[in-house]
C-alpha cells in the first residue's frame, strides 16, 4: 500500500515538508511490554508489522516520510466480541490527534491512542 501511495505522499512532503505512513498495530505486538503471554499469532503478526514498519521508516526516512505505529486500545468491536473499554470514535479521535502531532523523529516510535504515549516495543 505504501508503495502505491509513494507519489502522493511525495506531493505531501512538497506541500507540507514531511508526510507519514501511519499503520494501526497493537501493544500486544510489544516484545517488551507482554506480561501475560499467550495469543501467539495474534501477536506475531503485530510484532512483524512492526519490524515492517521500522524497516519502511529506515528505507523512506531520506525523503522526509515517516512511519507510525498506532496502538488504537481495546476498541469495543467485534473482533473482541464487543468487549472492548474504548468506543471507536474515542479512539479514531486519539490517533488523528497522534498522526497530526507527529514529528519525523517520531518515526517508527508507537503511539498510545489515548495520550499520544511513545509504548516500548
């Protein structure tokens, strides 16, 4: 996706001088932030799109593009049965709120939905 997006988020970077690749992933990819184990593929698959995200940030960080991660919480849909602490127009609110405050030094860092916290992973 990114690939195909990279002559528009090049005019961004014209018009604005830097643009961002934002991907929402999960704490749950987080090798240093998991206390409680489990859920393998689930989080195998977060902790590769992280390592992919940080690889694009390295590959596209000479052109003034950056690379977000988005942890959007335990949003309340039915991919956890409708069980989820956080409404999804609370937590879309958080990550356009962390994608519009970004810095290119931001970069491959995770970002929390609800304060806009850097999340170790």
């Amino acid at each position: 996706m990114a690939r195909a997006l990279l002559p528009n988020l090049r005019l961004a970077v014209s018009a604005e001088g830097s643009a961002f690749v934002a991907q929402a992933t999960s704490r749950m990819g987080s090798i240093t932030d998991n206390g409680s184990g489990g859920v393998y593929g689930y989080r195998a698959s977060k902790t590769a799109l992280n390592m992919i995200i940080k690889s694009l940030a390295l590959d596209l960080e000479k052109e003034k593009l950056g690379c977000l991660l988005l942890h959007p919480g335990y949003v309340n849909t039915a991919l956890v049965g409708f069980q989820g602490t956080v409404s999804p127009e609370d937590s879309v609110k958080g990550l356009t709120k962390s994608i519009a405050n970004a810095k290119l030094e931001d970069s491959a860092k995770m970002f929390h939905f609800e304060k806009g916290d850097v999340l170790p992973w």
